[in-house]
C-alpha cells in the first residue's frame, strides 16, 4: 500500500516486502514510502513497474536486481538489503548503471553464529528426530543407545568460509566447546587472528576429512556453486555431520540427500536449499536431517537491525550521506545516477 504524499519533491523509495512498522515510520520522515505488507516477493516484472518512479528500494535477500531491472527503472539509484548475502544483486551492473548497492554485514552476525551452532548441535544430537518419535507416541522405554548421536565438545568443527560468522561459529567451539577447529577459506587469516581464534587452516580435501562436524558458511557465487557435492561428501567420515547456513547451492542437495539415505554420512542440519522454498524431496524423506526455513538470523532484535541498516543506507543514499555499508561506494558523487 503506497502512502500518501507528504510533501512535493521528495525522492519515492521502494519497502518491496514487509518490514517492521518503525523502520518504515524512519523512512517515511524522509521519502514518500510505498511499503508493501506481504511477505512474498515480487517477480520481476511486478517489481520493475513497482519501481517506476522510485529512486531507491530496501529488498531482501530474495529479490533479483539486474541488469534488466536496472535499464528498466532508469529512476532507481539506490538498492539497499537487508542481508548481508548478495547474490541477488548484480553489484558489477549497480555500478555501471550507477545505482548504489548496499548490504548488512555485521549486525547479524552473532544471531546467525548461535543458530550454526544450535543446528550443528541438533543435528549431532539427533534433537529433532527424537523429537518426532516423541510426538508420533513412540516412546514406550528408555535404551541404551537410543537416539545415541556424536559428541560436539571436544570434536572436530570443520569451518568453511573463515569470515566474520564462520570466525564467530569458530570461537563458541573452540572456546565455550574445547573443540579443535579447522577451517578452509580462499584467503588464509593472518598467523594471528588463526591464533587467537584457536583455527588451524586446512586445504579443502583435508578439512572434509578431518572434521566431524562440518559447518558450511561461504557466500554463493559462480565459483561456490556445489562447492560441496557427491565427490566431496564421500571424503567425509561415516560419522561427521554437515550444517549448511549458507546459500541454497552451494551443497548440491540430491546428492546429499542420497548421501544420508546410504548413511554415508552420519546426519546434516539445513537452514538454506536449492531452489528455496522449495525442499528437495529427498531430503524430506530421510530421518537424519535438521530442516529449518532459512531462519538463522531470526531473532527480533537482529532482524530490526538487519532492516535499520538497509534503511540508513537508503537515507544516507539518497540524501547526499555516507551509506555505511556500500558494496560499492565508488557510486556516490558523480558516478551517481541523477
Ligand atoms: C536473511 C541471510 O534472513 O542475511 C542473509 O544473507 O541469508 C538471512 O540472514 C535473508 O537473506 C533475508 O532475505
């Protein structure tokens, strides 16, 4: 629902899906705000014409903004998200069309750290399938080796992708957990940030080998596209677990669903799928899964903040300020759009 004008001249933003009510309030001191109220998010096309004469849109992490989009909004100059994963932005196309980009680092990123841990920790536990069998009315007797899973402290934590959430993931196991934490990243950290978080670097074949729970948290690009597939699944142990709070493809999901089928490995924790919300229906099939629905930066306070910087970068953006966390910066001046 669009609001009413609040006075000529200013700029028309863009809430593509709901939001809290105060972050729309925040914006509205500035803009003319049309803030839609669902939570399903607008298909290209629909989000193109709702764009016509806006300057700037807050979107999430689910909402394309590409080339086509940009030649067909020539008045956007703006595109402010409330995740910190980007790819559904094409940055290199927001530059050349002038359109400054923005993410939200930072904010979440010890709620999503506690949540890779509650996952691992569900999954090697095996929470959520006693949990079923609780519910179903099967519990006639306690077992000795019911619902038996691993051991979290003392283990093995497998990091891969060392940035700011896989070095927060990396700290509650070494040093609230006594884990031994081994991490694959691209770019290796310094001698001493490895040091004081305890993580030792592994090349990815020895990280998959090594770990008896494998915690995957690197953005999804071209190059991370089942960066964890049937090849790299049959170097893990019979036993280790894989929690995936990344992106939907960067495990290939048909594969590990028939990875845990054959129990080649023990269990996994999903948070994030191919082709979301949609759920491979292999996955759905087997017991030894931890399915949630991309919720691992869902407490209140961290999605209020994740939706307060997307809204500081709009208004910075486009009232002639700093956005603080640009994904390129070198935009605003004159490579702006006008
Ligand atoms: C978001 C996320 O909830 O920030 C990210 O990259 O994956 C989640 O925290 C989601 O993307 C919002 O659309």
């Amino acid at each position: 629902m669009a609001s009413e004008g609040r006075g000529a001249g200013r700029p028309r933003v863009l809430v593509a899906r709901r939001v809290f009510p105060e972050v729309v309030a925040r914006l509205q001191a500035h803009f003319e705000v049309d803030a839609r109220d669902a939570d399903d998010p607008l298909a290209p096309t629909a989000l193109a014409e709702r764009l016509q004469g806006c300057a700037g849109v807050l979107v999430a992490g689910t909402e394309r903004i590409d080339a086509a989009l940009l030649g067909a909004c020539p008045g956007l100059r703006a595109v402010c998200s409330m995740a910190v994963g980007f790819n559904n932005i094409d940055v290199a196309a927001c530059t050349a069309h002038g359109v400054l980009a923005s993410n939200a680092p930072g904010v979440l990123t010890e709620t999503t750290a506690d949540f890779g841990f509650a996952l691992m920790m569900a999954t090697a536990r095996r929470i959520s399938e006693a949990e079923h069998w609780l519910r179903a009315g099967q519990w006639q007797h306690w077992s000795v080796d019911g619902f038996a899973g691993a051991d979290v402290h003392g283990a093995t934590l497998g990091i891969l992708g060392m940035g700011r959430i896989g070095q927060a993931i990396a700290r509650r196991g070494a040093f609230g957990f006594g884990m031994r934490v081994v991490y694959h990243n691209r770019r290796r950290l310094e001698a001493a940030d490895e040091a004081a978080l305890g993580a030792r670097w592994l090349p990815l074949d020895e990280l998959l080998a090594a770990a008896d729970h494998l915690v995957i948290v690197v953005p999804y690009t071209p190059d991370t596209h089942h960066l964890v597939g049937e090849a790299e699944i049959a170097r893990m142990k019979p036993t280790a677990t894989l929690v995936n709070i990344a992106r939907g493809g960067v495990v290939d999901d048909a594969a590990l669903a028939q990875a845990l089928r054959e129990r080649r490995i023990a269990a996994a924790g999903l948070d994030v799928f191919e082709g979301e919300p949609a759920v491979h229906p292999g996955l759905l099939a087997v017991p030894n899964v931890v399915l949630t629905p991309h919720i691992a930066s869902a407490s209140l306070p961290t999605r209020r903040a994740m939706a307060d910087l997307a809204a500081d970068n709009l208004i910075a953006a486009l009232t002639g300020g700093t956005p603080p966390t640009a994904l390129n910066p070198e935009v605003l001046g004159a490579g702006m759009r006008c």
